[in-house]
C-alpha cells in the first residue's frame, strides 16, 4: 500500500513536472519577439489582364516578386514538400523524426546527408538572418519556428516561404526564379523547372547557374531521381527531365511599357501596385515590331508607338522607343511625349475647320498653284504644283498651297484653339504667335497629342481623354467639354482620309490615316483610325537631327499598317451622320463649287473692309486656358498704312502688312475697326470666347 502511494506521489510529480514543463514551454514559444513578418516587395505595374508588364527592386537592389499560392504549379508545390518537408501539414514547427533522420546520417557517414529543417525553420532563418551553424543558432530558429506556426497558418507559412527562397544573387522568391532563369512565370513548371528551383535555394551562391551551371545540374538531377523514387515522377518523365538543359544566363525581368511604367511609378510611389489599360501581349508584340523597324531605318533612329481605344480612351499599347537601354537612339527618352513638328498632320483639322465654316467641301476646287502670302511662300513636298484640284485631293495629296489658302481663311488662332479643346498644349517657337507656318509643321507637338486630336476626329469631333491607368483616381478629365470640330466637318474629314493612298505593296484596309514629315526629315509621322482604334507612329532621330530621306509615307505609314494587322480585323467607319448625302462637284451651291483665291491677291484700289474676323463671329480664342490665343486682323483693300482700333482704343498699326494679331484682354462682344491711309474706315463686331 505504502509502495502504491509512493508510485502515485511520483506519477503525479512527474505529470506536474511534464505539465509545467509544457506551460514554461508554451509561454516560452509565446513569449518570442518575431521579426517583421511584411516584408517587402517589388512594387509592380500590371496590365489590364494582371500581367506583369514591369517591376522595380526593393530599397535594397533585391527583386523580391510576391506570389500567390494558386498562381505557383500545384505539381511544383508537391515536389517541393516532398524534397524539404514531407510532414509539413503535421507538425508543429519542428519535425522530431526528420531532426532525429539527420543526426543518425550524420553520425552513420560523417557528413550531413539530408538536413532536419522544415519549411517553418527556413523560414524562420530566412526572416531573422541569424546564423545556424551552432547549437544557439539553431535552437533559436527552431523557437522562432514553433512561434510562426502558432501566428500563422500552413498557408500563410508557405506563401512566406515562396517569397523568400534565395535564387541567386539579387533573386529572392520562387516567381523572380523562375522569371529570370525560365523567362515565365510560376504557374506551369516542368519536373526539371521544379527541381531546379528547389535545388538552387539549398546553396544560391555556389550553385548558381550563371557561374556553375554543373553543380547546379548535379542537385537538380539528385532531386529528380528523388522525385521519381518517391513516385512523384515516372520514369519517361525523369528521363525527359534530366535531358533539360540547365539556363547559364540570367533572363532580364519584364520591362515592358519601360517609359509609361517609370512615369506611372514615379507618380505614385506609395502604390505598390498599378494596374495600366495595356495589354501585355500587344505591348509585347508591337516593341518587338519596333526594334525591326528602327534597325532597318538606322543606327540611330528611334521609333514611337501609342494604341488607343477612342470610344473609351484607354491606352493599349504605348512604345516610348525600340529599346530604352539603347544609348546610340537615346533609347531612354519617351518618344510619346517629346515635343516635335507634326509635320503635315495637323492639315486634318484646318481642312475640317474649313467643313465647319461652310468655306470649302471635300468636292469643291481649290488651287495649287505658286502663291505668297505676305512674304510666307510655301511649297509642296516635291516642289511641285497640281494646278486646280479638289479639296478632297488636296487633302489626300497632302498638298501645302491649299491647306494654307484654307489656314489663312479659318485663321491660325481657331487652330489653336480647337487643339486647345482636343487636351492639346501647342508649343511655339520662341512664344510668337500663331502664323500660317503652323499649318505645315511650324508649332511643337507631341504624339501623344495626335492621338487625342484623331481620336477626337474619330469620335465625331468629341474630346477625347486618353486614359493610362486602371486607378479611380488616374483619368482626369478636360477642363472644358466643347467639341474640336462638328459630327458633319469630322465625318467627312474620316471620309477623305480612308481614301488615302497606302504605302506600297500594302493596302491601308479602310483606315483613315495621315502622314506627315518635319522640316529637314528629322520627324516622320503617321496617324490613323478605324471604327475602334486609333494609332499613332513617329521615328526619326531623339536628338532631333535630320535623317536624310525619311518620310511619313515610306517610313512611319508602314509602321501603322503592320500595328493595326496586329489588332485584328477592322471595325468599320461609321456611317455619314443625319444631313450628309454624297454630293458632286456639279450639286453643290455655287458658292462652294470653288474655294476663293487670297486675300492677298486682292488689288489694293479696292474697297477697304474686314477680310477676318467676319461680322457677327463667334471665335473660340481659348479663354480659360493656360496660353490664350492671338485674334488674327486681316484687311483687304485700302491703301497703307492700316491703324486698328477695338472699342475706340488703338491696338495696332501697320505701315504695310494686311494682317497684325492682337490678344484681348477678355471675352465678350468687341468693336473693331481699321482705318487706311485714307481716311476710309470698316468696321466689325465679333463675339470672342
């Protein structure tokens, strides 16, 4: 009986012992100071569809990807766990059979032969950084992983784990591996791919591929027999994957849309992940078009592309340059927004302001033929004259006399204003006023801005905002919703432009298109839509010196062509809007069978009057803008000099010139009138807005 009390006393000593022992032990694990469990990662820029278009390193220079557990292969996850933790699931931080497995082998063979971590003690070397070569290393790591699984989930402790794995050298994280050494990302892994990037962690600096890709191998093929005896593979599959070869080269990490997505980032580097309109895959697809177009176009030529969907105004693609690693084209410089001579592109609007004003139709004639406009003699691309044609051919044939002749009656101020409308800051040289010049290249735009311009034309004269990104926040809108041209003026404008001859051995499909080339063949455009799209195409030289023989039609026109093949089949042109009937030369009324010579052209002896503004105008001068526009005063008839007065305060003087420009101090109705060497006097009222 007395012997049965003692072993009774003893039982219960020992359970309060093992008792105590387990709370000590309990509150021991509890009490473990964690280290930071959010760690960070590569911000990254998204396309529309998730896909990585490009990412930045951590502070540290490190490329950390973050990866979900169902964005990585199932199979490779499988193969993982049966390498590194086969009772992951199970227990509880420290696994005691696979502790006691590597301390027999090491005492069987001398040498380690399999380690007794589990994923949760990686881990929890991986966070901490401390050293587990010694026996206080080691307990720690296995504290700290006893205290990450009572935090933590599996999942949570796995996904940790996915990020972290070292891949060699800046690569952390089984997504940057498999990145920079496959090129794709993790969700399909062969059993090579997958043993490969369990093999690479076990030792990242001596076995990294680009400086031993054979003790690579050697892991990686030891895995894979492994795999295979663990019946995780047959042996068909472990055949094939040890006939692999093993990536020697470092692959760079995606940096698609490399211009938009440094700016977007720039913008909001507290984001530490944007979503773009982009298409990943079309993006890929037109750099890959540009950097075999600028090759073939010169050493030093760059080349620019931007897709836009102008029913939405989202952004698909957006090519800053071939290459934005490249030195020798200045590869670093977005070619989208650099301020350039648009050459012949913005003839489009001139043509569709004159449609609007009722001063021409595509059918009505127009002379081409050598004219000066004080002092200003312009001269067609090459040199020479087409004598009378048709507006529309004119516009078609790109020729300058006629877009002139039809500049100077719109006035160059309404051109800018309706860029204005279109979202467009037009630069000009020196802030001089608007002349005849910037009908045929003489102002700084960017292409950006001539997307939005056609995109506007497409849209039937609407403002079109041109979005980049997904975030709420990232549209913007326009400061003022008036329409750059009427639904009538914008139609048939796309009208005129799907009838522009194609480049050769090509067929334009029905795009509506344009080309354009700068002073000194330093800028070669080209500008098109559909019933969808609307692209745009600059190359030419980032330092803005000439290439000589670049051109629109033979070097951008191309271009555009081959982008929207890649969009897929056309979406058709809209139809005429209501009162636009197709019309001959023949049915038109008589004032618009031909558009009138100059102002110029007329004899001095005649009658003095107000060629522009006429009476009772409505001028949009962009009053609410950033830079307001100049009103263009043109008199014809009279004799020299020319005094002008607004309201009954002098404004201008002019010995001899026709025209002076004149900036209103503000909107409302405004009392003009001129006075000649004569005495005689003509006068206007105009409303300005």
């Amino acid at each position: 009986m007395r012997r049965l009390a003692k072993f009774s006393l003893a039982l219960v000593i020992l359970i309060a012992v093992a008792l105590g022992a387990r709370l000590w032990l309990a509150a021991w694990i509890q009490a473990t100071p964690l280290p930071e469990l959010e760690v960070a990662t590569s911000p990254q820029i998204l396309d529309r569809e998730g896909r990585l278009l490009r990412a930045f390193p951590v502070a540290d220079g490190r490329w950390r990807l973050p990866v979900a557990l169902d964005a990585v292969d199932p199979g490779y996850l499988e193969r993982l766990l049966a390498i590194e933790d086969r009772r992951f699931r199970d227990h509880a931080g420290v696994d005691p059979w696979a502790l006691a497995r590597a301390a027999w082998q090491w005492l069987r063979h001398g040498r380690i032969v399999s380690g007794g971590s589990t994923i949760s003690m990686q881990l929890a070397r991986l966070l901490d950084g401390r050293s587990t070569q010694d026996l206080a290393g080691k307990l720690h790591q296995m504290r700290l992983a006893l205290a990450l699984e009572r935090r933590l989930d599996k999942e949570a402790i796995l996904t940790a784990y996915l990020n972290l794995t070292p891949q060699g050298g800046n690569l952390e994280g089984v997504r940057a591996g498999a990145l920079a050494w496959f090129g794709h990302e993790p969700r399909r892994l062969t059993a090579a791919e997958s043993a490969f990037l369990i093999a690479l962690p076990q030792a990242p600096e001596t076995r990294r591929p680009d400086r031993d890709p054979q003790a690579l191998q050697r892991a990686r093929d030891a895995i894979l027999r492994r795999l295979q005896s663990a019946g995780l593979i047959d042996a068909v599959e472990l055949a094939g994957a040890l006939r692999e070869p093993i990536p020697s080269t470092r692959r760079p990490l995606p940096m698609h849309a490399a211009h938009l997505a440094w700016r977007i980032q720039r913008a909001h580097p507290e984001r530490h992940v944007q979503r773009l309109t982009l298409d990943a895959r079309l993006q890929e697809r037109l750099e890959t078009l540009a950097a075999e177009r600028a090759r073939a176009l010169g050493d030093r030529v760059s080349l620019a592309i931007l897709v836009a969907e102008h029913t939405t105004g989202e952004v698909w693609a957006s090519v800053g340059s071939p290459d934005p690693l490249d030195e020798t084209r200045r590869g670093h410089i977005d070619m989208t927004r650099a301020i350039r001579s648009p050459g012949s592109t913005l003839k489009p609007l001139i043509y569709g302001l004159a449609f609007e004003d009722g001063i021409a139709h595509p059918e009505s004639l127009i002379e081409d033929r050598p004219t000066g406009f004080d002092g200003y003699v312009p001269t067609n691309f090459d040199r020479a004259f087409q004598g009378t044609v048709s507006v529309r051919q004119a516009l078609q044939a790109s020729l300058n006399i006629p877009a002139v002749r039809l500049l100077e009656a719109v006035g160059p101020a309404r051109l800018m204003a309706r860029l204005r409308r279109a979202g467009i800051e037009p630069a000009l040289p020196e802030l001089s006023a608007p002349g005849l010049a910037i009908g045929l290249g003489g102002v700084g735009v960017t292409l950006t801005d001539l997307v939005r311009l056609y995109a506007a034309i497409a849209r039937g004269g609407a403002p079109v905002v041109l979005r980049e990104s997904l975030e709420h926040d990232a549209a913007g809108g326009a400061s003022v919703w008036r329409p750059v041209l009427d639904e009538r003026a914008a139609w048939l404008v796309g009208s005129i432009l799907a009838g522009v001859p194609a480049p050769d051995r090509a067929t334009s499909d029905r795009i509506a298109f344009k080309t354009g080339t700068s002073y000194g063949y330093r800028d070669a455009w080209a500008i098109g839509f559909d019933g969808r799209w609307v692209v745009g195409v600059w190359t030419g030289r980032a330092d803005g010196a000439p290439v000589p023989g670049l051109a629109g039609i033979e070097a951008a026109a191309p271009v555009l062509i081959d982008v929207f093949a890649q969009l897929g089949p056309r979406t058709p042109l809209p139809p005429p809007p209501p009162g636009v009937r197709p019309m001959n030369h023949a049915q038109l009324p008589e004032i618009l069978r031909h558009v009138p010579a100059a102002s110029r052209a007329s004899p001095s002896a005649a009658a003095l009057e107000i060629a522009y503004p006429p009476p009772g105008a409505r001028i949009d001068l962009g009053f609410g803008a950033s830079s307001l526009g100049a009103l263009v005063l043109r008199v014809r008839g009279g004799t020299p000099p020319f005094t002008w007065f607004a309201d009954g305060a002098p404004i201008a003087r002019e010995p001899f010139s026709r025209e002076t420009r004149w900036t209103p101090p503000g909107s409302g109705y405004v009392t003009l009138v001129v006075v000649d060497g004569r005495g005689a006097s003509a006068r206007v009222a105009v409303w300005l807005e």
